[in-house]
C-alpha cells in the first residue's frame, strides 16, 4: 500500500509502517512542509492509497471536493500523546482495520 503521511504526523511513523512493507512517504520527507492543503491534496496526493492527517479543516475541504481519484484522506482521530506511545497506537489500529469500511474524508480509527 502507498501510504502518505501529513506534516502533523511524527516522522517515526514513516519507519514504523516501512518496516510492515509499505510504500510511505511524508510532507517532511517529500519537503513540501508549507504547501497550501489543496495543491498538496490535488497534486501530490494522488499518487497515493491513503493519506492521513490531523487536520480538521484540510479534512473538511476535501469533504466538500468531488473525489478525483482513488486516494483516502483520513482525518487520525487518536488522542495527542508523544510519539512513541502514539505510533504503537496507531500500528495497533492500523492492523485491525478493514479500508474498504472507510471513504475519503472519514475520521479513522
């Protein structure tokens, strides 16, 4: 799965999903920290299976967007917590979920 991963996520997440075989990339690794929401959704994001962020407001624009293609912004509703207690969270959810359960724009887990 090719997995990108919003600047308001912590880089550690990148390895962590690497290490199960995924493809992941960050805003941070790609270095587009900075680049307005909808360029970043529309251009780079398509390339993309999944795409997960924080941010309630990118999330509610793309709501609001017709799907252009076949990527899923998800809004990570886990509770702030460091980061390491908060990738081990995240793996955990991350393999007991079902994406075909989910449509871009959801809140997840």
């Amino acid at each position: 799965m090719r997995i990108l991963l919003d600047e308001n996520l912590p880089e550690s997440l990148v390895s962590a999903l690497r290490q199960l075989g995924h493809e992941v990339e960050s805003v941070n690794t790609l270095r587009l920290k900075g680049l307005d929401n909808s360029t970043l959704y529309r251009q780079v994001a398509q390339g993309y299976d999944l795409f997960f962020t924080k941010d309630a407001g990118f999330v509610h624009n793309v709501r609001t967007m017709r799907p252009t293609s076949r990527v899923k912004l998800l809004r990570v509703v886990l509770p702030q917590q460091p980061a390491k207690p908060f990738v081990k969270a995240f793996l955990r959810a991350f393999h007991q979920t079902d994406w075909s359960h989910y449509r871009n724009g959801d809140d997840w887990p």
